[in-house]
C-alpha cells in the first residue's frame, strides 16, 4: 500500500465531508485566532510600562483562561459531531477490510492535516488582526501608548502548544471510540436512538427544583456583598436545572403535544411532533447548551457595555470632587488642609474652589433591630444585615449640603442607600439615638459599594467623641477635605504628585490623598479592559451558538432525510415538506431563546446589584442596555434561523 494512500484518502475524506469539516475548520481557525490574540494582548500589556498595565494585564490573562477553556469544550462538542456522522462511513471501510491500526492511521492523518490547516489559517488571521486589537483596545481605554507592532514568540508558542494537545486529545478519543466499537456497531450507528425516550420524571423534577432555587437566590439578595458571594452558586443551579430540564421536560412536552389529538392529527403536526420525540434525547444537550451560552452573551455584553457607558455616574459616586482626602482628625487640622491645599495650587497656578470638609467616624456593623452591633455571635447573622456606619455632625452636613438642619441632644438624622430604615432609634454602643427622620440628600463623602450604608448626623462632635469611646475598633474620627482645581490637566496631575508631601510637609496625618484623573485612568484601565473582554468573549460564545445549531440542523437533516424521501415518495409535496420543516424547527429552535430571555429577565436584579458593587446604580441604564442587548441577539438568533432551516431542508428535499 503507498506511503501517500492514507492521506489522499485524508483529502478525499475533508473534502467528500465539506458541510460537516468546513464548519469545523471555521471555528478552529477563529478561536485559534482569537486565543493568540487575547494572548499577544496579555504579554504586551505585561511588557508595557504605562499606569494601570498590570490591571490590565491581570483582566487579559483571566480572558485567556476563559478562551483557552472554552476552546476545549467547543473542538471537543464538534468534534463529536463529527465522528458521530463518520461512523458508518468508518463502519465500511471495516467490512471492506481496512483494519483497525488502518482506520488508525488514516484518522491520525485527518487530524495531522486539520490540526495543520487550523493553525496556519489561525495564527495566520491572529496575526493579520493583533494588530487591530492592539487599537481598538487603545480605543476603548483612551490611552495615548505608542505599542510597537511586532510578533512576538511567547504567545505563538502557547497558542501553538495548547492547540497541539486539544487535537491530540480529540484523536485519542476518535480511537478509543474505534477500538471499542466493532464494525455492526459503526453501520448501525446512524439508527441509534430511533427508540422512544421515557419521560423521565425524577430529573425534570430536579431540574425544576434547582432552577427554582437559582431564582429565588437572584431574587432574594439586598445587597452588592451578597450578590457577589451568591451569584455563582446562582448560576450553577441554573445552568443544572437548564440542562435537566432541557433532557427531560422537552420529551415531557412534546408527549403532551401528542396527547393533544386535535393539535397531533394535523399532517405538519405530527411529522414533526413524532420525529422529534424520537431524537430528543440526543439533542436536548445541545438546545441546553445554546440556550447557556444565550444566556452567557446576553449577561456579559449587557453588563460590561453598562459598566462602560455609565463611567461618568461611577467616577461621579467614588469621587464627590476633584481631589479626595482624608486624615487623622485633630485640633487645627482643617487649617493646615486648607493652607497645604491653596498653597501648593498657587505653585501650580490652580485655583482650588466647591471645597467640602466633613469630620466623620466610619465602622462596619451588624443591625439587629435598631442595635447596630460591631461583634454578633457567628452565624447569627446574614450578609443582608451588614452595614457600614457613616456618623457625622449636622453642622457638617449643612455646610456641605445647603441645609439647615437641626438636633437636640440624643436625636440623629438618617440616610441609608438600598432599603430604609423602618426603627425609631438606633443604638451605637451604650447610647440610643432617636430618629427624627431622613436626611434630604446623600452626605458627599466616599463610602464601601459592597455593603449598606448608614449615614448618620449626630448633634455635635462630641457625640462622635462619645460613640468612638464605645466602639474601640474604629479607625478614629477622620477629617475628610474634597476640592476641586481649575487649570490646565497637566498643572493639575503635577499637584497631584506633589500634594501628599505638601500635607507631610504641613504636619498632617494623611490616610488617603486620591484624585479623578487618576480614578478614570484606574476606570478606563479595568473597565475598558472587561468592556473589550466582553466584546471579544460575546463574539467568541455567538459563534459557539452558531456553530451548535448548524451542527444541530445538519445532524438532524441526514437523520430526517430517508423519512422525508419516503414520505415524498407516497405524495407529500415539497411545499408541505418545507412547511412541515418550519414547523419542526420552530417548535424547539427559539425555545432556547425565550428560556435565556426569561433567565436574564430573572437575573436582571442581582446582575444590578453586582454592578452597584461596581459603583453603577443606574438601574435604567442597565435596563436599557440589556434591552439593546437582547434585541441585538435575537435578530441575529433569526438570521441563524433562516440559515440553517435553509441548509436541513436541502438535505432533506428529495431530488426531482
């Protein structure tokens, strides 16, 4: 036998098999791709030096893991399909006397000239695009970064490397599934699972269970903390019940559309309905699976893009000005500010104006009742009764708000953020306090995004002196002085640089010095990261969905085919077949759309409270933004409809 008969026979296979391989070598090429350039991205950001390159860094590397392990499960799912429709044809070359080490071979020769194809034509396109990335990241992020293109060697090899063993894996499980299999088994293995599936009732009951339990987390949780510590549990019951559901409830569904004689008596009714019934076992993992990564492109394109159009509101909610301070409050304290502060500006020829000063005293607390306790008994308490405790004078409050409130000795004014305080006192260490009722605005003063907070507004500060004596775990009264600066940005980044000597200089004990350009660079640098992060794996998961449901499609097209050719025989005509197919796919397609439709509508509420974490509270943009989001995805969920509907029906048409 030649040297070169198994890989003619290779060729002659890749391209007999084009509609099932070609899709196949897309994805790999596209996800090769895609890893080499998240990877190239990684070790430039790392390389570079400009401010926030290890944020960045840090985002792109966690990307890569995302990439690299989808990549795994996606060749892995395709590759499946694929030697799944090759078995029979496997099958033949048994019974014509090709041996199992010949079967072997010639596999071992289809993956060697696949895994060739798919990573020249791979790191070929990642190259071709890198360069593009490297720009439309700049973009997002607002850098001004001079990065030389260039190739470079450590993300080659990895792409390289990682790809060598994902083929080589797949091989291993092609020639187990051939040296397990005898060649009966690999002619008959296109009619495996003509028998009807029972309802399996215990796993749809399990999958109801944990999508109702993934729900009523989403919808239970009151604060960013607890949506943070919850949310992946969340999504891991969801993501069980989906499948459970999809395996089970599916049959369980379409029996009851059978039991419906009006409904299943109809002639495009029951070829579809009887059809289906049959071959929902197998493919109710792939409708799970595309309904998950709906789910998943939806969730991700719909909370980064918020993040990055609401930056203003965030910039805005971290810092109540220009510049940020805070120091150990002591006596003549707010007179070395404020002359460290104008002094320092006149060097730089800025104007400092919107001055707001607080003296202020900050803990974390457990409420229970109207008791705000530092030290609860472990386990007594849930994540929804933790609070971080703002105290403040009312003197202070009215000089930075405008107000002119009042209180008499033991009376406070309240303001907490997410849920309202329903209690009449509130007891700080061994002292009650009466409410006398709700502060107008928010105090502008920097607070924790994860927890709920209180701000309080005491009578004077000798209250705050009295309730610092009772919690000795406070961090002292705190003297916070914000301000904005009018100039140019460079005289105002230079101040920022000189400014925390200055207050050294001045005597002052400084704990924090932050300022907003720093801030939106630290923003612009994380947030713009995920935000491209999100693009790229919200492209990278559509594709995934894409290529499931073309798998989908094709493989119940030559499952249909010998049904539809007799049935076209006996006289259905090509209208009816085409009317019976649209019917079929209908019935399951945008199945996996509505439920990933209502799994975001669900989770709408705890993604809003992660992003508050984030400091977004712009529940409406949100909103908006997985609106778009959905819009966007189904009319590209159509377009695929239409696609693929047309490619099962070509298979399955009868030729004149």
């Amino acid at each position: 036998m030649s040297k070169l008969f198994y890989t003619r026979l290779a060729f002659t296979n890749l391209r007999k098999n084009k509609s099932t391989y070609f899709p196949y070598l897309l994805s790999s090429v596209v996800i090769i791709s895609m890893f080499y350039i998240i990877q190239s991205l990684y070790y430039a950001a790392t390389d570079a030096e400009f401010y926030g390159a290890g944020t960045m860094g840090s985002v792109l590397e966690l990307g890569s893991y995302v990439v690299g392990l989808f990549a795994v499960l996606l060749l892995f799912y395709t590759n499946g399909f694929l030697i799944k429709r090759r078995k029979k044809e496997l099958g033949l070359y048994s019974i014509l006397g090709m041996e199992k080490r010949h079967i072997a071979r010639l596999l071992l020769c289809e993956t060697f000239l696949t895994t060739l194809i798919s990573l020249m034509l791979g790191l070929a396109l990642g190259l071709l695009l890198s360069k593009l990335m490297f720009l439309l990241l700049n973009n997002i992020t607002q850098f001004s970064i001079q990065i030389t293109f260039q190739v470079s060697l450590p993300p080659m090899l990895n792409t390289v490397l990682l790809f060598l063993v994902i083929f080589l894996l797949t091989l291993l499980y092609n020639l187990r599934h051939i040296h397990i299999s005898n060649p009966i088994t690999l002619l008959q293995s296109s009619r495996q699972g003509e028998k009807e599936p029972k309802t399996k009732w215990p796993l749809a009951l399990f999958g109801l269970l944990c999508i109702a339990g993934g729900y009523t987390i989403t919808l239970l949780v009151q604060t960013p903390f607890e949506a943070v510590a919850l949310f992946f549990a969340a999504a891991i019951l969801v993501i069980l019940g989906t499948y459970s559901l999809f395996t089970a409830g599916s049959i369980a569904l379409l029996k009851f559309l059978r039991s419906r004689k009006k409904f299943y008596y109809n002639p495009r009714n029951f070829i579809s309905v009887s059809g289906m019934i049959y071959r929902m076992k197998q493919h109710a993992a792939g409708l799970a699976s595309i309904c998950i990564l709906s789910t998943a492109v939806l969730v991700i394109l719909s909370s980064t893009v918020s993040l990055y159009a609401g930056q203003q509101e965030i910039l805005g909610h971290r810092y109540p000005r220009d510049i940020v301070t805070q120091s150990a409050y002591s006596e003549g304290v707010e007179l070395k500010i404020q002359q460290a502060s104008n002094e320092t500006a006149q060097m730089y020829s800025l104007e400092v104006y919107n001055a707001v000063s607080f003296r202020s005293l900050s803990f974390v607390a457990a409420k229970e009742g109207g008791v705000m306790n530092t030290e609860p008994k472990e386990g007594s308490i849930s994540a929804s009764q933790i609070y971080e405790v703002v105290l403040f004078p009312v003197e202070d409050y009215n000089r930075a708000t405008g107000q002119a409130l009042t209180l008499l000795p033991g009376e406070v004014f309240l303001y907490t953020k997410l849920s309202p305080w329903n209690e009449s006192s509130i007891q700080l260490g061994n002292q009650t306090l009466v409410v006398r009722g709700s502060l107008p605005e928010a105090a502008p003063i920097q607070s924790s995004q994860l927890s709920q907070v209180i701000q309080v507004a005491v009578p004077d500060l000798y209250t705050l002196q009295t309730i610092l004596n009772a919690f000795p775990e406070a961090e002292g009264i705190r003297y916070t002085y914000d301000f904005d600066l009018e100039g140019f940005e460079e005289e105002i980044r230079a101040f920022c640089s000189d400014f925390p000597n200055a207050m050294a200089d001045a005597g002052c004990d400084l704990i924090q010095a932050d300022n907003v350009y720093d801030g939106q660079q630290d923003f612009l640098t994380t947030f713009g990261t995920l935000f491209f992060i999100g693009l790229f794996l919200g492209v990278l998961f559509t594709m995934a969905t894409v290529l499931i449901i073309y798998y989908k499609q094709v493989s119940e097209g030559y499952d249909d085919r010998e049904r539809f050719e007799i049935m076209q025989k006996v006289g259905l005509s090509h209208q009816e077949v085409k009317k019976t197919i649209h019917k079929q796919i209908l019935l399951v397609f945008f199945l996996p759309l509505l439920i990933a439709v209502v799994h975001i509508a669900v989770a709408f509420h705890v993604i809003s409270m992660l992003l508050m974490a984030f400091g977004l509270l712009n529940t409406n943009l949100f909103f908006l933004c997985t609106l778009g989001t959905i819009l966007v995805f189904a009319l590209a969920y159509v377009l695929v409809y239409a696609m693929t509907a047309r490619t099962y029906y070509r298979l399955v048409q009868r030729k004149n």
